[in-house]
C-alpha cells in the first residue's frame, strides 16, 4: 500500500529531519522508489508539468478586438454612411465607409497581433524546468524526463544540474545553489542538510532545493517532496494565471469618451431630427426620410473616426522612440501609462545593481586599502585610506593576501571581444579581479605556484583550501585557505605584519572580529585569508584532508558587494524630480538592502522584511508602504500584496523585474518592466516593458517618452474634438437660424442646410487625418520632467480642456455662418451669392478654421507661436489638407461629387481672415489664462514654477 504523504501533510519539509520526511513519503535514501511506487503515484498526482489553460479560439480572440464602445460606434457609422451613399448615390463606391471599415479592420489586426504573444509565461515557466533529471529508482542510478519526477523520487544533483522538482536534502557536498531567479539572492546559496526548527523565508530554507534553481558547485541527493504545480515555481504560475488583467488609464479614459461621445450621438440626432422636423417645411415621405439620413449622418460626423488609430498610430510612433532609448514596448497602451507612473518599485540585483561581486576592501595588519572599478573588468587603482598609495608593509602583506585569493580558487577571468567575464563562482571570480587590479598577472602565479592537492569547499568547515608546490623556494609546499572569517581565525595561531610572522593574540583576535563586523555592518561580504608551509615530503602521501588547516597564517580579510550601477542614482534623482518615488523590493538581506539603498539615495536606510510583511494587516501594510522605500527578504506573495498595497493608495505603480518570482507582480502592476540582459522569459512574457539594456536610468528615460506621447494624445484629442464640434455646431445653428441668415429654398419650399452631409464627411477625412497624426509626433515639452505625474484620478479630458474645446467650436460655428449670411441675399448681413457659392465659402471656411485651430491644439496654455515651426510634419500635414480642399473646389469632377464652384483670390482671403479668428480668441484666452496661474501657482524649491502643457 502506497502511504505516500500529500503536499499539506509534508508541510514544511524543512522543519523536519530527512529522516522523517522520507519515511512520511515511503522512500528509501539509497535505493529509491520502486518502478511500480513511481507510476502509482505519478497516475496521482499527474504529471511533473506546470497546468496551462487552453488558449481561447482565434475567431474569440479576433471578436475581442471589437468589444469597444469606440470601435462600435465606428462600425455603426461606417454602415450609415454606406446606407446615405446606397440612397445619395453620390460617388462611384462608398469611399467614407470603405475608409472607416479599413480604420477598424487595421485596429483588429494589430490588436490581435499583440494579444497574441502577450499570453506566454507559462509556457515560458515550462522551458525553464529540466528535460531530463537524474533518480535513483530500484537500486540503480537511470535519468528519466523530468515530467516523469513524483514525490519519494530520489534525484541527484551535480555541479550545473537544474532542479526538476522542489525536494529535501538529505546529503550535500560542498553544494551552491543559484537561486536568484525565485527568491533575488544576488549570490549562491551554499546547502545543508540539518533541519530548521523554525519557519522561514524561501531564502532561507537551506536544507531545500527548489525548481528551476541551478547547482553551481558540489553536489546533493534530496527527496523530492513537491511536483508540478505543487513546487515554488508552479505556485508562482498560479498567481500569474490568477492575476486579474489591468486596463491602463488611457484605455479607461478612452472608454469613458467613447461613452460620452455615444450620448452625444444619440442626442444630437434626436435634436436635430426634432428641430428641422419642427422648424422647416417638410413634406412628404422622401423629405423626411432625406431629413432623417441628415440627422443620422452629422451625428456620425461628431464621431473622430480616425481617434483609435491615431491612438495606435502614436503608440506605435512612441514604440519607436523608446526603442531607442533601450525600452521594448509589448504593449502599446504601456507607452503611456509609464508616462503617468508615480511609484517605480524595482528589484535591487542586476537592475540597481550591476548583478556583478566586486571586491572593494581588504585588510592587513597594516591597515585597510580600497579597490577602484566595478564589475569583472580589471581596471581600477589600490588605494590606503585617506587616498594615498599602498606601499611598504602594507604592500607586501596586500599582494600575499591576494595571491591567496587568486590561487584558492576555482573560478576563471576571461576577456572576449573587449569584454571580461568570470566563468564559475562570482564570488571567487571577484577575488581574481582583485587580484589582477593589485598587479598579480596570472601567467606569473601559475609558474610559481602548481596547484598538487586540494580540500573543497565543504558546508560544514566553511573553508576552502589549495596546496601548491612553490616555485622560487624548491622543497615548500604551500597552503593557501580562504573561509568564513570566524571559523578561520579559530584555526589561525600567527598573522602576518609585513614580511613577518608574529603570533596572534587574543586582543588582536578581537580586532580582527571587530574589523569583520565593520565590513557586515557595510554590507560587504567577508571572507578571510591565510596560509601554512607543509614539507616537500607531505605530497607524497595520500590525499590531503582538513588537518591541513591547522596553524595557519592569518593574511587578511576582504569585503566584497554587488555594487549600484553608476548611473543609477543620478536616475533615482532625476526620478524624485518628476515626482516619482522609488522604493526597492528585493529578496536579499536587509542590511545589504538597506546600505546600497543609502548609498543610491532611495531611503535613509530604514528595511522592512518579508517576515514583518507577513504578520501585517492589510491596514498596517497599508502605512508601511506610505513610509517605508526598501523592502528585503521578501516572497512573491509579498510583491503581490506592496504592489496592491500601493495601488490602493491610487498610485500609477510600474514594477521592475528579472526573476521568476517577479513574474506575479509584473503583471498584476500597472506597468511591468523586465530586464532585457538579465531577466527570465517569464519576467519578460509577463512585462509590459523590457529593458534592452538592464539600466534603471533607462526606465527614467523612458517615463519621459511616455509623458511626452500622453501630451500629444491630449493634442490631438483636443484638435479632433473641437473641430467636431464645431461642425455640429455649424449645423444645428445653421438650420435654427436658417431664415435669419437667409438661408432658405429658391420659392420658399423644403430646407437648406449650410453644408451637404459630403462634405462634412470630406473635412473629417481631410482635416482629422494628417494633422492629428501630425500633433502626435510634437517635440516633448522642455518642462515634462518638472512637472509631477498625471493624478490617476484625473480624466484624459480635464473640465478645462473641454471648456476650450467648446469655446473653439462655437467661435467655428459663428465664424462659417457668418461667412454664409455674407454670402447669401437677405439675412443681417446682405449678399449676393448663389446657395451653392455660399456653402462653397463656408466649406472651405470650416476647413480653413480647422487648420488654423490644429495650432492651438498643441497647448491650452503655451502661445501656438511658441516653437511654431518645431514640427515640421504639423506644417506638412497643413500644407497637404489645403492642397486637397482646393482640388475639391477647383477639380470638375470633385465639385459634380461635392457641389462645390471656383472661388476667386479675394474668396479665399475672405475666408482665411475669418477663420483665423479661432487663433486670436485662443491665444487672448492663453493670455489671460497664463496671467492668472502664474500669479498664483508657488514655485518648487528650486524656484521653478511649474511649466503647463
């Protein structure tokens, strides 16, 4: 009977004893399982696999695309339109509907596109378990498919092994584990196999092993005690697939505008309908139903058909530009919502820092030097304290010191195409750098020094120690240990001071422990350093064994970091200048966390813990994260609940990431950023943002780009929409006052309108177009980093813009009818016009003011003839609308289509003055508007008052 325990009966395996958790699994450490145990159980519990949900169908994904109250109100006016040309039959084909249909289709497409690769980081958890893992199963060692592991498989772990399943150690040897991917834990975790009697942060459980993690030096044999979605990694997979989809705010303000602009719609042709049906004279059944086809058509003419893809046309545009600046967009909305980010919580190793130990101090009995440089390059100066150079005694004992680095050691330094890297153990590896920077060439050390024995690495000394025949002194052999510094020193009875060997007392003893909880409480990690000399005679016996390290030399200690990049702080300034608070979330030690985030300038060194974390309310949460900027030692459940913590405050939240254990909350963040060098295919499937170059100043960077492109979204929603709205305004007007403005029927019979329903819809395809697009592509204001983040609150359409955009489309709707009423005979002001002259000249009046107003687009506040000719696409784009208006008016078979007749010289500069008068009402309003701000708006600390887009 198979008496295999369940994953909650196996709860905390690392509280246990191995012992106990094998007999609780039914399995034997040296033999295994047998066949017959393993396919029971793996009928079970299934497969050793990560569950993925069945992709939805494609014609699903593709109706998705349409399920937006913009994208319908479109279709709906595409099949109008196609109904007034079926009934109008005024051009060849239906050229406005074919062109809306085309607008929606490329949206579709694109949507689709994007959607489609947004959905991989299950699939990518998957590619990151092992093919293949090796078992003991029957008393013989076999290597089976890793999805073939069960609970009670016995597996073995060597040096480059990748876990296949989350198991219990029961023997380790001189075993390291790479575990930053799931916990953040900047360096290699060194195993054992003594349970831990209290509970623990993952990073901590030291007697386990865990999926998807790698060996990195010794070896092991665990129990495998969790499978599948039962391990760390499958758990982490489910909270992925359990994260709820975030809108990003434009999209949400877009909707809340579609919404609104449907109201409008239904309001405006109800009103217009009524208003002509009850003022004019119609009769007959074609009369109303033409009057019915008019309402229908200029409700759809307030519709901006070209709004959504403009929105994906800038996006794409914003793409662009950010890829030069090192950030890969997945998704297009993600352009904007960085720009409006007020919180960036990011992970400390690789993206704070440079993910590379470094060496940065070492002391003698002579006294404490410091290394230049960073990373695995070997350039960088030796220097004492105070700056002076390291000579003398100090000297000589620094280059011993390191030679017992370089030379203890597994690890090697290589360059490649101008590049250094370190093959093997990074902290080992960092030893060489320091080494090759105090002037000790390998070439020079390999021929003094050949390497004859060697004593690993082991869990339970701590210590690491090579033997090796000296090459200046024939006869001596010599060891050279490095280790944890306390349990070197007890094995320690001389130091070296100079070229001399003197005893160690117990009060040098205590300054040295002293000097080593120094460099701790720096956050740098120690090591210790010394030697022995053994006779020549000693390499002919057997193997050597820890009885070497015994009477050693004490040499030194070194501190070493994973340091901050560069320019990390300098972005984490220019962060806090626009607004945005940086906080740092990361698995590694607190005392680390908190001196790298001093030294950056993100807190005033202040940590909080996972393990504070957990015993938290959500109300206790809730003010941590209002005051707290760096938390360490933290689990993915834990950046789940700081992310959600912080959204609950209404902050923009952008989440950065490498490891599996972000995966969670980059997609649960308003904006999830991956790194591109460093992170995961998951970190980077489930990101919104990849960074191609690890560097946090590129997030900054990029969070410019993003407030730039959301400015001209707002330029050209505010050119688009009082441009619409002053052709509503034009007609409802125009029909009101149709008698006073002596706009009535040759004989007094049916109605006139001041513009055909054609031509509305040819100015929303000529003047909604080109400069639209054009005013996406604006230059980013001087001022956009000066200026605090968007409130997430706050509407893509403030009260203020749509007073503008009112005031604008009421001074288009006067000035056309004015243009009309000079036109026409009769009114208030007395013409002498045909009809088909007079709405010619309102025609291209409307056009014309349309063309002046995308000018004032660019700002609500800024004078249009600030940086007038910045953009030349703008003046293009202009140039182009005119170019096609004209033809509409001088082209024979245009005017037959558009009812439209030549006009002179003084015509166009008729209409020109008129319509011009939208740029003079605006910036007397910008005028007045910036007169009262100013005075009243209080200047930042530097004196600054803040710009106004």
């Amino acid at each position: 009977m198979d008496s295999t325990m369940s994953r909650t009966e196996a709860a905390e395996p690392h509280r246990q004893t191995a012992d106990d958790v094998l007999a609780a699994l039914d399995s034997d450490p040296r033999s295994g399982l047998t066949q017959r145990q393993a396919r029971q159980r793996l009928d079970r519990v299934g497969a050793n696999a990560l569950a993925a949900e069945s992709p939805p169908p494609a014609w699903k994904k593709i109706l998705a695309q349409f399920a937006n109250v913009l994208v319908i109100l479109l279709l709906v006016a595409a099949l109008i339109s196609a109904g007034l040309w079926l009934f109008e039959r005024d051009s060849a084909l239906p050229f406005e509907a074919m062109a809306i249909f085309a607008i929606v289709l490329l949206n579709a497409a694109m949507g689709y596109i994007q959607d489609a690769r947004a959905e991989q980081a299950v699939a990518a958890l998957q590619k990151m378990s092992a093919a293949h893992a090796t078992v003991v199963r029957d008393g013989t060692r076999q290597s089976i498919l890793a999805t073939e592991i069960v609970p009670g498989d016995i597996i073995l772990i060597e040096e480059g092994d990748t876990v296949p399943a989350d198991a219990r150690l029961i023997e380790a040897v001189s075993l390291q584990m790479a575990e930053a991917p799931l916990t953040g834990e900047s360096l290699p975790v060194t195993k054992a196999v003594a349970p831990i009697p209290s509970d623990v942060p993952l990073g901590d459980r030291r007697n386990m092993i865990f999926s998807g993690t790698a060996a990195t030096y010794g070896r092991g044999r665990a129990v495998v005690v969790a499978t599948g979605m039962q391990t760390q990694i499958g758990r982490i997979a489910g909270m992925l697939e359990g994260a709820p989809e975030e809108t990003t705010p434009l999209q949400r303000e877009l909707d809340k505008v579609g919404r609104l602009l449907g109201a409008i719609v239904v309001v405006i042709a109800v009103v217009m309908i009524a208003t002509i049906l009850l003022v004019e004279n119609v009769h007959g059944i074609s009369a109303i139903f033409d009057v019915l086809i008019l309402g229908v058509a200029l409700a759809v003419a307030a519709i901006p058909e070209g709004l959504p893809a403009i929105v994906t046309a800038v996006l794409a545009i914003g793409v662009q530009r950010m890829a030069k600046r090192h950030a890969i967009i997945r998704h297009l909305a993600a352009v904007e919502t960085l720009g409006s980010a007020d919180v960036v919580a990011s992970d400390k190793t690789g993206t704070l820092t440079r993910n590379e130990m470094t060496v940065r101090v070492i002391i003698t009995a002579s006294g404490r030097a410091t290394f230049g440089g960073t990373g695995d390059d070997p350039q960088g100066g030796l220097s004492a304290d105070g700056g002076a150079a390291v000579d003398g005694d100090q000297l000589a004992e620094t280059l011993r010191a390191l030679t017992a680095a370089d030379r203890a050691n597994n690890a090697a330094l290589v360059e490649r195409d101008g590049r250094w890297s370190v093959q093997g153990d990074p902290t080992e590896g960092a030893l060489i750098v320091a080494a090759r920077k105090a002037g000790l060439e390998r070439e020079a050390l390999d021929a003094r020094f050949e390497r004859v024995g060697e004593v690993p690495f082991s869990s339970e000394r701590k210590l690491m120690s090579t033997v090796h025949s000296d090459g200046d002194e024939p006869g001596r052999l010599v060891v050279l240990t490095k280790g944890a510094p306390d349990v070197l020193l007890e094995r320690c009875s001389h130091e070296l001071a100079g070229n001399e060997v003197r005893p160690l007392s117990e009060a040098r003893r205590g300054e040295i422990a002293a000097l080593n909880d120094q460099l701790a409480g720096e956050a740098l990690r120690t090591l210790g350093l010394a030697f022995r000399t053994l006779p020549e005679e000693t390499a002919g016996t057997e193997a050597f064994d820890d009885g070497i390290e015994r009477d050693l030399v004490f040499l030194g200690l070194v501190g070493m970091i994973d340091p901050p990049r560069d320019e990390a702080r300098a972005a984490i300034e220019r962060a806090k200048a626009a607004g945005i608070r940086p906080i740092m979330i990361t698995g590694d030690h607190p005392v680390t966390a908190s001196v790298i985030a001093a030294e950056l300038g993100l807190s005033d060194g202040r940590a909080a813990t996972g393990a504070e974390l957990e015993a938290m309310s959500e109300e206790a949460l809730d003010e941590t994260v209002r005051e707290v900027s760096v938390f360490a030692r933290v689990s993915p459940e834990h950046k789940l609940r700081i992310v959600k913590a912080l959204q609950r405050h209404h902050k923009t939240v952008a989440m950065t990431g490498d490891g599996v254990n972000d995966a969670p909350a980059l997609k649960t963040a308003d904006i999830g950023i991956a790194m591109g060098i460093a992170g995961t295919d998951v970190s980077k499937q489930s990101a919104d943002i990849v960074l191609a170059d690890d560097n946090f100043a590129s997030i900054v960077a990029a969070v410019e780009e993003g407030r730039a492109i959301y400015a001209n979204i707002r330029k050209f929603l505010r050119y688009l929409l009082s441009s619409n709205i002053g052709e509503v305004m034009t007609m409802f007007f125009g029909v009101l006052l149709a008698e006073a403005i002596g706009l009535t029927a040759a004989g007094g019979g049916g109605f006139v309108l001041p513009l055909l329903a054609t031509q509305i819809l040819w100015i929303n395809l000529v003047t909604d177009g080109a400069p639209a697009l054009a005013l996406g592509v604006d230059p980013a204001d001087a001022g956009v980093m000066r200026q605090p983040p968007r409130p997430r609150g706050e509407r893509v359409i403030t009260p203020a813009m749509w007073a503008g955009i009112l005031l604008v489309g009421l001074v288009m709707a006067a000035g056309t009818l004015v243009v009309l009423d000079a036109c026409l005979p009769g009114g208030w002001i007395e013409g002498s016009g045909t009809i088909v002259y007079a709405q010619t000249m309102a025609f291209t009046t409307l056009t014309l003011f349309q063309l002046f107003n995308v000018f004032n687009a660019r700002s609500d506040h800024t004078s249009a003839f600030v940086g007038l000719f910045a953009n030349r696409w703008l003046w293009a784009a202009v140039g182009l609308s005119a170019v096609l208006h004209a033809a509409v008016v001088y082209v024979p078979f245009l005017q037959a289509a558009f009812s439209t007749t030549n006009l002179g010289a003084a015509d166009w500069l008729f209409c020109a003055v008129v319509a011009s008068s939208v740029l003079w009402v605006r910036e007397a309003g910008k005028f007045i508007g910036r007169a009262l701000v100013q005075g009243s708006r209080p200047a930042n600390a530097d004196g600054i008052k803040p710009s106004l887009q």
